[in-house]
C-alpha cells in the first residue's frame, strides 16, 4: 500500500501589521493564518489540514501585548500562554493567567497564542471557559474593517469568521474581584483537561459567573446555579458560604452540566466520575473565590 505526504504548502507570507495580513488573505482565500501554529502543524502532520498558503503572524507586533481600554484590556490576539502566564498579567486577569500556565509544557505555552486558542475552538482549550466566564468580546478584522462580536458566540458556530477575516483582539471587563481558573487531567503534570471550572466574582453587579470546559464542543454556562448561589452571598459584608452551599453549587453546577441520562438509566461509571469532577472543581473553584 502506497502512502503519500501531505501535499507541500505553497506559499509562506509574513505580514508586519493586521492590515497587511487581512490584505494578505484577501488576495490568497486558499491561505490560513498562523500565530504559533500548535494546533494547526498537528493537523497538517496528521494529514488532516493541506493548506495551500500561509500567512503568519509571528512579526505583526500590535497584536503580541495588551493595553486598557474604558474598563477593559485590549489583548493581542498574539499573545502567548507563557506570556499570560507571567506575575504582571496575572494581576491583570488571574484566571486567564493560570489558565496560560496550565496549558502544557514549555514549548507548547512559548508557542500557543490566546487567538489560537480561541479560533481552533477545542473543547480541551484552557481560555475558553475562562473567557465565557468573564463575557469577553473579539475584535475581528476583515476587509470591511473591524467589528466585535461576543466570544460565545464564536465558540458555538453561531456567528463564524468570514473570508480573509482574523480575531485581532480580545476585550475583557477588569472586573477588579476574585476569579479562579482550575482544571482536572487524565495525567499528573500539565495536560489536556478532563474537566475544568473557571469562576468570576462580579461584586458591580453582584454577580458569580461560571464557565465548565472540555467535557462539551463548547464552554457551559450553568445560569441557574450562578443566580442562585450569589442570592445567598453577602456581597457587602465578608462573601463568606457555609461549606454545604459550597458543595450544593458544585453539585449544582455538575448536574446541569453533566445532565442525567434520558429514562431511568443509571449514570454510567464515567459519566458519574465525570460530575463529581465537575462538582468538586466548581466547589474548590467558588470557595477559592470567596476566601
């Protein structure tokens, strides 16, 4: 039997600022654009992906840092895990921070870009539910210029890219509270998550938000629990809950999030493993929050 090799990219072009890479994209559809390329350079290795052009994005320099912006940070799409990671960012956006530092080895974080992560839509991708948590919003340019579009509706395939279209930046409120980000693996060490939590603290509007990863194509939202455990915090004196409310949000959160199944089947050994992860990972992550 005769294998063959995926197919050679044609070309490589190295744009210095968006503009130029939109035009870029505009003038090859056929062509993907590329940042650190984990996810993609797998998916070429596997034969899965046989672009017939690139457009990097590694010398586009406004997209690789962050500014503040009427309340918000303005992230570079560019931006890249080890670079989140690092002690000025956490202090920024903390969860985002430990999900930088969470998402695999060094070469991995050194390589991997916030937009990438976004973009490639994985459901094992540690920003996304950090992102959904804290309602963040993407600057899209294309050649019609910029718009912004809720994050969420990206990651659901409601509202996808359009030809020649790039994620240049990520808005995020400063919500200037409490925010955690945590995540359970198959493996000891940094791996692809089984299940991961993150919650935001929203003191403004008196709100807990909370956002469950990897266990669905797309970050959950479990609305209910959130309204109903910030109506029993006490947001202006110590935010402190008795450890039962702690545990009845996790298991909140897991049964909304790991529904039964349909009749009266029992739940299977994995998908009873499965909520107790989430439930124990929303417990831990609210409690963290709050103390």
């Amino acid at each position: 039997m005769t294998t063959h090799a995926p197919r050679a990219t044609q070309s490589v072009t190295l744009p210095a600022t968006l503009d130029a890479a939109v035009a870029a994209l505009t003038a090859m559809p056929a062509a993907v654009p590329v940042a650190g390329g984990t996810d993609l350079m797998a998916a070429v290795n596997r034969g899965q992906l046989r672009p017939a052009g690139l457009v990097g994005l590694g010398r586009v320099n406004e997209i690789r840092g962050w500014q503040y912006q009427d309340g918000h940070a303005l992230l570079g799409a560019g931006l890249t895990h080890a670079r989140m990671g690092r002690p000025d960012f956490a202090a920024l956006i903390p969860a985002l921070a430990a999900a930088a530092r969470a998402a695999g080895p060094p070469q991995i974080r050194n390589a991997g870009t916030l937009g990438g992560n976004i973009v490639t839509g994985a459901p094992t991708g540690d920003a996304l539910p950090v992102l959904a948590a804290l309602e963040a919003d993407l600057v899209v340019a294309g050649p019609g210029g910029t718009r912004e579009l809720p994050v969420s509706h990206l990651l659901t395939g409601r509202e996808l890219l359009g030809p020649a279209e790039l994620v240049g930046f990520v808005r995020v409120p400063l919500l200037h509270a409490p925010q955690v980000f945590l995540k359970a693996t198959g493996r000891t060490g940094p791996g692809r998550a089984t299940a991961s939590v993150a919650v935001v603290l929203d003191p403004a509007r008196r709100g807990v938000r909370c956002a469950v990863g990897a266990i669905a194509p797309m970050p959950l939202r479990p609305l209910d629990a959130e309204h109903w455990i910030a109506s029993l915090i006490d947001w202006d004196g110590d935010r402190g809950l008795a450890p039962e409310a702690l545990t009845a949000f996790g298991e909140y959160v897991a049964a909304a999030c790991v529904p039964d199944p349909p009749g009266d089947e029992q739940l299977p050994p994995a998908v009873l493993h499965l909520r107790r992860t989430v439930a124990a990972l929303a417990r831990r992550a609210l409690g963290r929050a709050l103390s």
